[in-house]
C-alpha cells in the first residue's frame, strides 16, 4: 500500500469520526476486529490488565447504542472532535494485510455546557490499524490509541478516540 | 484529639442525621478543618501489601493533601513516613512505587533508608558540632500503622482514639467475603491497572457516591441495558427487595448490590473456580464469598467495590481524585481474573458505560451547592423506617440512604466531639 492510500483510509476514518456518522465508521471495521486504547501502560497485555476501551464489535455495537441514547449523561452535551493525523508509515505490506502506524492529535469540545467554561481538550496519541482485505475493501481488523497521557489524570474518554 | 485552631462552625448542626449543610461541601474553612480533623488524625487508607510485597519496595500516596511514602524496609516492617526531607522540604522520593535502598533528596543530597533513618547528608564537614543531629532527623513517621488483611492504614499526626480492629468493627467480615473469593485468601491491588480519575466536586461526594442505592436505574440506564441483555439475571436485584444497606459503625457502611442462589453461583462461575474456594475455605464461606456483591466505604477515603480498591484523594473543597485500583484474586484460573478485567472496564474507567455518568452528575451537583443559601442537602430516605440488626449495625433498604448517612455520625465525633 503506498503511503498515499493509507493517509486516504486514516483521513476518510477521521472526517467520518468528527462528523458523527458513527455508524458509517463501524462499518469500517471488520466482523471480527478489535478496537483498544489501553490504560497506564500501552505495552500491558489487554488480558492481565484493564483499558479504557477494549471492544470486540458487540461491545462496540453497544458503545455507540450507548452514545445515541438519552440516557449518556457524560456526553450531554456531547463531544465534538478533531482528529488531526500525522506521521503515517506503512509496515508489512501484503496485498491482504497492512500496519499502518501514525499519530494522530485528538481535539475534544463540548458546545453549549451551561455552567462551566469547557476546556478545550487535547489528547495527542499514537495509532496502530491493522487492515484486511475485503472483497475490494481494506478494513480495520485492529485499532489501537495508545494516549500519550494514558497513565496520566483524565476526566473523561466517552467520545470515539 | 482535636487539632488546634480552625473554625469555630458547629459542625454537629451542620452535619445532622439526614440533612448535610450545602457548606459541607464548598467551604475552604471546613475543608481544612477535614484535614486537620479527619484526614491528619484518624485511620486512612494508605496501600495494600500487595504494592510493597518485597524489602526495599516503596510507593508515594498522599494523606489528605499530605505526601506520603509507604515503604517496606528490610526488617520486613512497613512504614508510612511524610515524604518531606528533613532539610529543606523538598519529597525525597516522587514516583510513584519502584525499590530503593535509599531516598535521596536532590536538593543537598541529604539520604534516608527505607526505614526512614538519615544515612548520611550531603559535605557534611560544613556543618559544626551540634548543628545537626543525624539520628533525630530521619523521615516523620505517621503516629499509628495497622492493617487488617492487608489493608493499610496510618493515622498521620497523632494516634486516634480507637484501634484499626475498633474502627474496622462489623466492617472486617465484609472484608473477610472479599478475600475469601481468592482460595488463598490474598489479593494483587492495582498490577492490573488503575484508572486515575478527577472530578469538579467535593470528596465526600464520592464517599456517599460510592454507595447509592437509589440512583442506578436512573443515572446508569444505558449500563444496566447491557448488562440485563449480556450479563443475565443476577441484576434483577437492582430493583427488587431484599437488599440492604448497612452502618457498620465509625462511618462505615456497606451496600448489597446482589446475593445469588447457589444456582446463580454456578451459572456465573466457572467449576472449577468453586469448587476451588470450596476446598480452601470450606462449602459455606465459600459460597458466601461468590454469591455476595456490595459495595463497601471505610470512612472517610476508601472504598471496596466488587472489582476495584477505590481510594479518594481530596485536593481542595471543591476538587477530588479518584483512583480505581484493579484487583486480582490470587491463585484463581485466568479466565476468572479475565472476566474481572472485562466487567470492571465495562462499568469503571473514562470510557466505561458507568462510571463517567457519575462523574459527570457529580459536577453538576457541585455546581448546584452554589446557591450557599439552600441550605441542606438531603439524605433521610429511609430514616424513619431504619431498623438495627442483630449485629448492631444500622439497616435500611437497598435504595434508602443508611449507608449514606453513616458518615455523618463518625464526621460529627471527629469534628465536633459529638455523636
């Protein structure tokens, strides 16, 4: 895959995060994908230690039902991002599976919240996607944020990362 | 025991039984009476042995807003010591667990071992006889260090006046039904992760929040959704009777989440788990251990829940952090430790479908208690039809407020002399 094509897939996932069509990019992933950002420390094993997020695509499913609902008091109101992506590289190119890695600077904002000057956050972090190939389609069949803070002090992760 | 100075507030009037004044929770004046009153002379929760398994291991907390340093030294004894050079007062240790065999302060090169004994100080031949005296100046120990299973707590300034074994009370079989989910009895605290959590509020919002009966079907809807569809029946006892909350005394109270039949038991566990607990501790504490869940408080900073030590650290009166620390049962299959990763990252953490909720409410409630001139804030639900069971602890339903209310009486002992 040259670099070209994998800014395309990263900037096509991001413009779908930051404009709300979550379910168009639940349907970049693949049926059995894993979408991950780890807690404390970005090298523990998922399964010997807790993540912020570690969804199968059922638990991503109810992740954003969780989002729509009105019922999600920590997004009310809800969260606009910016995600800015940089420093795209290509690793173990074959024509059914690539690794891009790059970093990506996740800006959050709240418009509209009554009582407190909402900060603008900024939560600066490095990607891994794994895609597949299929049909004529790459997928993601494993996203990982690793927060450059993620053993750090955070209010809040209820956005998409 | 009461500390010199502070504020002349009549805190048995403003901490009453049902009712808590607004002030309580963004005075700085009764902040700092907190501190000096509760945090700096009572029993706080400061680490688990599991942190420090081995000499020479250490981790930094706080007491109150107080640097601490909790170590193991090579005598094997624990030590809980202000983490504060004896010089000039910079922390003479700050990250936050590693093993050392000495601290040095980076300032003057002043050293302390783990016991806390200066060592040596930085060109010593500066200083003239007298000037000095080495052996007087090692790390301030705090004035009392217990544990109950190892849970540790200190109590800062000076001794309190009861004993950790009068202050855990009716609260240590409590902790007995946690431990015992591991057939050795032992438990890991925070290898597995720690969610590291601020929040716009109050502490003591969070020491009531740790126990709320009554909020769940309404601020964890979407939680409780998907738990009812993928997690199956034992939830049912969020809204049915049959559950309590209890005042087990000294500001610590308990509230059941669920008791599963032995049926239920089965179809949550795996076997080989059971009967794994059934061998170590025998078929009826064991299976008490797998069918209780509750959430516990241990006034005032620390809190058991089913997956998590939860250790509340106040940073001014009207901003906390929260830690969540992950626990591990020792000696189970994997997969039993596994799911405990899985559930508690479901519920718990930033992202999590609960706990961020709360978190949200909790700095909406803050910014209520603004309007300093609603007085009080209510926590009588319940208050009329309490009963006391044959323990003696003070005992509510499920969604009615004993729980909540506990604290209050050890807040007006400790602040007011009064109960």
């Amino acid at each position: 895959m040259e670099r070209s094509e994998a800014e395309n897939f990263l900037y096509r996932e991001a413009r779908l995060l930051n404009t709300g069509k979550n379910r168009e990019w639940q349907k970049l992933f693949t049926s059995d994908a894993i979408y991950w950002v780890p807690a404390n420390d970005p090298d523990a094993d998922p399964e010997e230690h807790v993540s912020y997020i570690y969804d199968d695509m059922d638990l991503l499913e109810e992740r954003l039902g969780r989002l729509e609902s009105d019922y999600c008091w920590a997004q009310q109101p809800p969260s606009s991002t910016l995600h800015q992506i940089s420093n795209v590289e290509v690793e173990n190119d074959t024509d059914e599976e690539v690794t891009l890695r790059s970093n990506v600077l996740i800006y959050e904002y709240r418009n509209n919240v009554q009582r407190r000057f909402y900060p603008l956050q900024t939560f600066p972090a490095f990607c891994e996607h794994r895609l597949r190939k299929e049909g004529d389609e790459w997928k993601i069949a494993f996203k990982k944020v690793a927060l450059l803070n993620c053993d750090g002090e955070i209010h809040d992760l209820t956005f998409l990362i | 025991m009461n500390a010199p100075g502070g504020s002349k507030r009549n805190y048995a009037d403003l901490a009453r039984t049902g009712h808590t004044h607004v002030s309580l929770y963004t005075s700085p004046e009764v902040y700092q009476d907190e501190l000096e009153r509760i945090f700096y002379r009572s029993w706080i929760y400061v680490a688990h042995d599991s942190e420090i398994p081995n000499p020479g291991d250490y981790k930094t907390t706080f007491i109150g807003e107080i640097p601490v340093l909790v170590t193991r030294d090579q005598n094997d004894k624990i030590n809980v010591m202000i983490n504060r050079c004896m010089h000039r007062g910079s922390t003479v240790c700050n990250s936050e667990s590693g093993n050392k065999d000495k601290f040095v302060c980076p300032y003057h090169g002043w050293e302390y071992g783990p016991d806390g004994e200066l060592i040596t100080i930085g060109l010593p031949r500066g200083y003239n006889d007298g000037e000095v005296d080495q052996e007087k100046l090692g790390l301030v120990h705090a004035a009392k260090v217990d544990s109950y299973r190892g849970i540790i707590f200190a109590s800062l300034y000076e001794a309190p006046d009861i004993t950790l074994d009068e202050k855990l009370g009716n609260i240590k079989e409590v902790i007995d039904l946690y431990m015992n989910l591991s057939p050795t009895g032992k438990i890991i605290v925070g290898k597995s992760g720690v969610y590291k959590h601020p929040y716009d509020g109050n502490w003591k919002i969070q020491t009531e929040g740790s126990v709320e009966g009554y909020h769940a079907i309404f601020t964890h809807h979407t939680a409780l959704d998907v738990m009812a569809r993928k997690m199956g029946g034992h939830l049912k006892g969020l809204t049915n009777s049959g559950l309590h909350g209890y005042d087990t005394g000294h500001g610590n109270n308990v509230l059941e989440i669920y008791k599963l039949s032995d049926e239920e038991v089965h179809q949550r566990w795996p076997k080989d788990y059971v009967e794994m607990l059934r061998e170590a501790h025998g078929e009826t504490a064991a299976m008490d251990a797998l069918r209780s869940r509750f959430n516990m408080v241990i006034f005032p900073n620390f809190a058991i829940l089913e997956y998590q030590f939860r250790v509340i650290r106040p940073l001014s009166a009207t901003e906390t952090e929260v830690r969540l620390y992950h626990t591990l049962l020792d000696g189970v299959p994997k997969e039993v430790n596994l799911r405990r990763i899985r559930d508690h990252e479901f519920f718990y953490g930033q992202a999590s479908f609960g706990g961020p909720d709360d978190y949200s409410i909790f700095a909406r409630m803050q910014e209520g208690y603004k309007a300093g001139e609603v007085p009080w804030v209510h926590l009588n639900r319940g208050v009329e039809s309490e009963t006391v069971d044959e323990k003696g602890n003070r005992m509510g339903d499920l969604t009615q407020e004993t729980q909540q209310r506990a604290p209050y009486y050890e807040y007006r002992r400790l602040m007011a002399g009064v109960e």
